[in-house]
C-alpha cells in the first residue's frame, strides 16, 4: 500500500448539526477514536439529494473542504468520531469481539423530517477494532456501495445511504490493485444484532437494557411496549416484523446480501453493508454470488431462514432481560419467534403476489406464484425481464414474454390460470399492467454493468458509474435509452461471476 500521509484529522470550525445520543447514552458500546488524514483528498461522488434529504446545505463550501469533511481529514466542530463495538455470528460462528474495524461514526443528524440519522465514515483509517486490518476501503467495493445502497432507496427497500465517496490517492491490494477510498453513509443507525451480542457476553445487563431501551426510543417511538411485556421482548418482536418486512423485499427485486452475519442485521430494519451483494439474473433459489459463502449458507433462497437464525441469536442475547427465570425468557422467546414462519410467508407471498397484480394474495394464491418461480427456475428464464413482460402481455404485446420461454406450451398453461385469477381483481387490463409496472422494475443493477462501471473507474473513468447510478434512480419508468443496461448477462458470465468483502 501507498499512502501520502497518516496524520490525524484536523477541526474546522463547520459545525453541520451533529448530536450524539449513542455515545451519550451507550458509554460502553464503543471507543473514541480519530479518522486519519489524506494529503489530498478528491471528491469523486456527492449525493446532493441526499444532502438536501438530511437538512445539509454544504452548497458553499469548495470542493477541497467539503472532501476533506466527507474523508475524515476535516472534522466539523461538532464532529465526536468513535467506533463501534460489536460481536457476531459470521457464517455461524461465534466472534466475541468484531467492532468497526475501519469505521468512524462522526454523530447523528436531525433531518427537517425529525428523523435522527448517523453520519459515518467507512474506509476512514484504523480503529481499536481493526484487529490486522488496515483501516481502509477500496474504491469498487465503496462505489459498488454507492450504486447498490441507492438502486435499493429508489426501489423502495430501507437502506443505508450513500452521501459520498472520496478518494485518497493511495494505491491499495484487494483481490485486485485499486486506488484507496472513503464513502460517507447515512443510516437509520449502526446498531445491530451484533451489538447487543457485545454486551449480553461481557454480562453487562444494565448497558443491555439501556441499549434495549434507547432502540425503542429511536427506531419504534410509535410503538409503546404493552404492559407487562419486557422492553427486550418488545424490541424483539419489532425488530422481527421489520426484518421480515425487509427480507421479503430482497425476495421481491431478487437481491442477495450474501453474508447476512448478525453483524449486519440492523434493528433498525435497514439493509446494510453492501458487501459481497448481487442480483438474480436467471431464477435459481440456490443462487450464491459470493466468495467466501462455500457452501451457500447464504443463497438468495436461504435469506428467509437465516432472517430467524438472526433473530433466535438476538433472543438469547435478551434472555436475561425477556424474564427473570431463563426457562420463562426461553418460553417467551420461542413462541414469539414460532410466529416468525407464518408472518414471512404472508409478507413474501404479498411480496410476490404484487409482482403478479394481485391487491390481496391469498393463502390459494401460492401454488400459482410457486408454479411461476418453477417455470422460470426449470427454463432459466431471467427474474426481471419475465415478471416485467408480464404487464407488456397485458397490452396486448405477447412477443417480449413469448421471446423468453423455450417451451411456450408450459407458459400458456400458467397464463390462463393467472388470466383467470385476475379476473378476481375487476380492473381493465391496462390498470393492471400499470399495477404490475409498479412493482416490476424495467432496470435494475445488473451485476455485469455494476463491475463494468467500477472497472472503469478504478481506470479513473467514472462516467459509466455515473451513468448506471442516473439510469437507477426511474427502476420502474421505461428508459429505452439505457436498454443496454437492462439486458443480463450471457450465462456463461453469470455462471462464473463472483462477488468480494473488499476489505
């Protein structure tokens, strides 16, 4: 690695609205710690609608101070850094002590919504935490963050968001050789399973229901806990129902994370992490995109699974807290997460049944979604491109599903029986198609032009990611412009496509 300077960041006096309610009120789940700073940092990317979204008027600052402020080298007056800390199960097993590693959380910002949300820094230099890393981030991994994070905001999936990615001018060694980079990120907040596992294992009970305590306050204000129901319990349920909510939504626009550690299920209910993440191009359940997942633990078809693993972690990190007996914290822990299979099966089935133009799908309507997703899966039809035609069939152009399907024979046998289905809905066939372009998005990031875009600019030609990136934020309206972003892959690309940590 090449690195133009490690010293420490320096203080400005822009204050940008910064509070600090984590570090105030969860002394024990992180340390103080301070970015580093780059000689010369670029500003390579800024969100300025999500600027705007967040209640920051940076409109007057120079390029040069506003990055050194989203790099870590200019700290606001305001800004408090300090990392993390949290546990996890990583692919199953049990890391006591992970924490950021190569994170800054700088404070929380007020939105003009009322909405408190973290400003962190990833990528910004070494932590208490970074065990043998080097505290830093590449730039594809962190623009891959950028186009992902976003394209999952314009489908309507809660998400951390991307506010900027700097580069350093450093030259770093990945699975590649790539410039060196820092991305600011927005997010509901940083609190995960993990982080409650922290605590539960250091048998720190009273900062456990602070912690408990502050995520209802923060992330479920709305959401009062009934009487004679523990807050841990609580927290329990209500994080359940977002992630189910969540998972159910990665189902629909066939996303896979591709290492859903506990580490990195928020309890906020946001996706987080861009790391080793993909698409499904051809329908197949097992699909697995990354790496260092061997054995598919985490497939595009397991997520739902791994979403209860997850939460079944959580609980017994609660259970002192759930009950004052284990064996009643046991009990109550596992009848609320039984529910866990009933409630995800109606949230993927609406999930699914909305891709289909159904307002309500009902219990009967599964063997016709299932019968769908095994056409497609049998044929190796791609997942968007045959749930998108659908609503061209609807028009009265046949052709571009027809186009799709080797044994056409097979699909007719399924449109009649989803034709009839419809009928249910009493609506023309041009609302309905609309409906289905609701739900059914004519673009989204295609892992080929996701690598293409970062090949590019890791060659410092950014003008392929920034096309990508405009083309992502309609995924719904028809875009005959960007039609070459909307083809897959030829399969033998697919078949041998694999995605990285970047760390």
């Amino acid at each position: 690695m090449t690195s133009p300077t490690s010293t420490q960041a320096q203080t400005c006096a822009i204050r940008l609205g910064l509070s600090h309610s984590f570090a105030e009120q969860l002394p024990n789940s992180y340390q103080t710690c301070q970015p580093r700073s780059i000689a010369q940092p670029e500003l390579l990317y800024f969100n300025h609608a999500l600027a705007q979204q967040l209640g920051m008027d940076l409109s007057d600052l120079d390029q040069a101070l506003l990055a050194g402020l989203m790099s870590g080298s200019v700290l606001s007056a305001d800004a408090r850094p300090l990392a993390q800390a949290y546990s996890g199960h990583q692919f199953g097993h049990l890391s006591p002590q992970l924490g950021d590693g190569r994170a800054h959380l700088l404070g929380e910002l007020q939105t003009p919504t009322g909405e408190r949300v973290d400003l962190a820094l990833k990528g910004s230099g070494r932590t208490p935490y970074s065990r043998n890393g080097d505290g830093l981030a590449a730039l594809g991994p962190m623009l891959r963050e950028v186009i992902i994070s976003e394209a999952m905001a314009a489908l309507g999936v809660p998400s951390t968001r991307s506010l900027a990615v700097v580069g350093t001018g450093e030259t770093l060694y990945r699975q590649q050789v790539e410039p060196g980079a820092v991305l600011a990120r927005a997010a509901a907040s940083h609190l995960r399973v993990g982080s409650l596992q922290f605590l539960a294992l250091r048998q720190q009970s009273q900062e456990l229901s602070k912690m408990v305590d502050y995520c209802l306050a923060r992330h479920y204000p709305d959401q009062p806990c009934p009487q004679g129901t523990s807050p841990a319990l609580h927290l329990l349920k209500l994080v359940m129902h977002r992630q189910i909510a969540l998972i159910a939504q990665w189902y629909k626009y066939g996303f896979i994370h591709g290492v859903m550690n506990t580490d990195n299920m928020t309890l906020s209910g946001e996706t987080i992490d861009y790391g080793p993440c993909a698409f499904l191009e051809a329908y197949n359940p097992e699909q697995v995109f990354s790496s260092i997942d061997q054995d598919g633990r985490y497939a595009y078809g397991n997520q739902a699974a791994i979403g209860q693993w997850n939460l079944a972690r959580m609980a017994e990190a609660l259970l002192a807290l759930i009950a004052p007996e284990q064996d009643q914290a046991i009990a109550l822990a596992t009848e609320l997460l039984q529910q866990y299979w009933p409630q995800w099966q109606q949230a993927w089935r609406q999930a699914m049944g909305d891709k289909l133009g159904l307002s309500q799908a009902l219990p009967e309507d599964e063997q016709l979604i299932q019968d769908w997703l095994t056409l497609l899966e049998q044929q190796q039809i791609d997942f968007h491109l045959a749930f998108r035609a659908l609503s061209s069939h609807l028009r009265g152009q046949e052709q571009e599903l027809n186009k799709l399907f080797r044994q056409p024979e097979h699909l007719n046998a399924w449109l009649a029986r989803w034709h009839e289905r419809l009928q249910a809905e009493q609506l023309p066939d041009a609302q309905l198609a609309a409906r289905l372009d609701q739900h059914n998005p004519y673009l989204i990031a295609r892992n080929h032009q996701v690598e293409r875009a970062l090949s590019a600019a890791r060659q410092g030609d950014l003008s392929p990611f920034e096309r990508l990136l405009q083309a992502l934020q309609l995924p719904f309206a028809d875009q005959p412009e960007y039609e070459d972003l909307r083809q897959p892959a030829d399969p033998r690309v697919t078949r041998q496509y694999q995605t990285f940590c970047g760390t």
